[in-house]
C-alpha cells in the first residue's frame, strides 16, 4: 500500500516570524477548536506550533492564500514555511510535531485521505451543534497569547 501524496499547496511562507516554526489556523468561535488549541498548548513542550484566529488579520489572509473562504472556515489550516497541511493531513501534521507516542498519528496516512477527510468533514459540519460556538472570539490566556500570531 502506498501512502497518499501531499497535496499542492503554496510552496513556502514567508510571513512567519523567525521563532515560528508553523502556524495552525483554527476557528476562534468553535468550541471544539478552542479544545483542539488547548491539547497542542497542553502537548508542545518545545512550543513549535503558533496560533492564529481565522477570523484574525493574519488568519484570513493566510486562508485565503490557501484558497480557503475565511467567511465559512470548515477546516483547521497548519501552515509551515514549506508546506500547508490541511483537513485530516493537519491532524496528522500536528501529532507528528508534538513528537513522542503523538507522532503515531502519521499511521493514518494508512487510511485513504478520502475517507480521513470524509470523517473529518462529516465532525466539521456538525461541530457548532455537537460542541457550540461563541459570538465573538474568546480573550486568550497568556500562555496562548505568547504563542498568537497577529
């Protein structure tokens, strides 16, 4: 079995501070992604990923640089300064750089990216239902403030 290939996206960022090793875009009213920012704060020792709000400066022009609508976020975008990982790649991205038992997480590149990113879409769309959302973009702790990019 093959592993799939990555998906073309832009070949390099050049907005990322020297310090930054990756930007993870994340929509700031989602609860379930206020959760999945926690567990990377919580899992980042060597603190290798930032953050940025979708609905930020920085968080939409870098989704919309991705061909993305910042408007309607359905997916967390992991932007490296090579590459941008996407859907059920980005999960498996940020397992693979939180190291330890995370880097397993590259094992379900064994499932086909069709069906990873069908589940994945099928948790995004329903995601405001399951787990809610707020109005406005929740005042970051200051541990994540260190880490936001504006």
């Amino acid at each position: 079995m093959t592993l799939a290939s990555p998906r073309p996206y832009l070949p390099a960022v050049t907005v990322l501070p020297p310090d930054c090793e990756c930007v993870l875009l994340f929509d700031g009213v989602c609860h379930l992604c206020d959760g999945a920012v926690k567990f990377v704060l919580a899992h980042d020792r060597a603190e290798r990923v930032h953050f940025a709000p979708i609905q930020g400066e920085l968080g939409r022009r870098l989704y919309a640089a991705h061909g993305l609508d910042a408007e309607a976020p359905d997916t967390m975008l992991l932007v490296t300064r090579e590459r941008a990982f996407r859907e059920s790649d980005a999960v498996i991205e940020i397992g693979r750089r939180l190291g330890g038992a995370w880097k397993l997480a590259v094992l379900g590149k064994v499932i086909p990216r069709g069906l990873r990113d069908a589940a994945y879409f099928f948790v995004a769309r329903n995601r405001y239902k399951w787990f809610g959302k707020h109005e406005t973009c929740l005042m970051p702790t200051p541990e994540l403030r260190r880490r936001m990019l504006a």
